[in-house]
C-alpha cells in the first residue's frame, strides 16, 4: 500500500520507490513518487512533502 495516497499494488511493487525513515520502511507509488521527486531526492521525510 502507498505510504502517501493509500493505492494498492496488483502485484510486485517493482517500480515502486522504497524510503526508510526513522526505521520504518514506506513505499510510494509510481505517481506519488513522481510528484515528490525533488524532495525524495533531497531525502526529506514525506511529512515535509
């Protein structure tokens, strides 16, 4: 399940973006993680985004 809009994968999450913040593993999808793009670069916690 995406971390930031709640969709849910049919399948592998293999184009998924991965983070870890604060020990916690998150995953966000292929349209969250596009719309974030600069901050998950910038290695912000998604509160910030």
């Amino acid at each position: 399940m995406c971390s930031r809009c709640g969709a849910v994968a049919e399948g592998p999450q293999l184009t998924w973006t991965c983070s870890v913040e604060n020990g916690i593993r998150r995953y966000f999808c292929d349209d969250c993680a596009r719309a974030n793009l600069r901050a998950i670069e910038g290695r912000l916690d998604s509160p910030w985004w």
